[in-house]
C-alpha cells in the first residue's frame, strides 16, 4: 500500500465527517453539525491528510503559531488502515512544519490513550476542559 501525504488537499467538511465515522472519532466529534466541520476545518492552520489513492484514510488537524505550541486536535485514522503507522507518520509530518523547539500538544481519546506514550509522548497531569455552556 502506497499512502501520500499532503498539506495542500483542501478537505470538506463531508469527507472529514465520513473519515471520522470510519476512524471512531466521529464518537467524540460534532459529526451531526456539518456547519461545526466547516469552521474546524476552516480555522485549523495546519492540516496534513493521507490517501491511498482518492480516498482520505487519515487526518491530522492542529492550531498553532509554528513556533511555540502546536494543539493537535485530531488525529484520525480510518480502522481499516489502523497498525499500519500511518498515524505516526501523520505526526511526523506535522512535525515537520514546526520549528524544531515546537511542543505538540494534545488531548487523547480514550481508546489511544496507551497510543501516544511509545511515540515520546509525555502524560502531562494538568490538562483543564470548559466544557460548552459552562461559565
């Protein structure tokens, strides 16, 4: 299988909202509100996509200045490419946009929560959530 990367495929909101569905994302995202899809993927300035071919098979999307912190929001992997490090070569090339100092920063799903640690990933103990219509 031969997976290209990209950071210049524009995404629309539907081929997000059917990865997120076929990668178990779509449990803990607005996969209802297509209009909450356009902005994510309107505001977000760095997205870095996979294919095999003409079907998206995998998704990094993060806000960052490029400099200091880099919020990698989503990291989506369709289940029938999962275990083929195509998420971990998603990681690396969102690396690859930031300045060699630049932390990445991420909250992860429950089910890859044991994903991220044999990546150099460190388990920070102070991460705080606002959830919406909270104060």
């Amino acid at each position: 299988m031969n997976i290209a990367y990209s950071s210049l495929v524009k995404i629309s909101a539907d081929q997000a909202i059917d990865l997120y569905i076929r990668s178990t994302l779509g449990e803990r995202r607005p996969i209802n509100n297509r209009q909450a899809f356009e902005n994510m993927y309107k505001h977000a300035n760095l997205i870095i996509s996979a294919w095999d071919e003409d079907k998206l098979v995998g998704i990094s999307r993060s806000l960052t200045d490029f400099s200091y912190v880099a919020y990698l929001s989503d990291l989506a992997v369709d289940v029938q490419y999962q275990k083929q490090g195509i998420g971990k070569q998603l990681i690396k090339e969102t690396k690859s946009y930031l300045e060699q100092d630049c932390m990445l920063v991420l909250l992860a799903a429950p089910k890859a929560r044991e994903y991220y640690g044999p990546l150099g990933f460190e388990q920070h103990p102070s991460a705080w959530i606002l959830k919406k219509g909270m104060k």
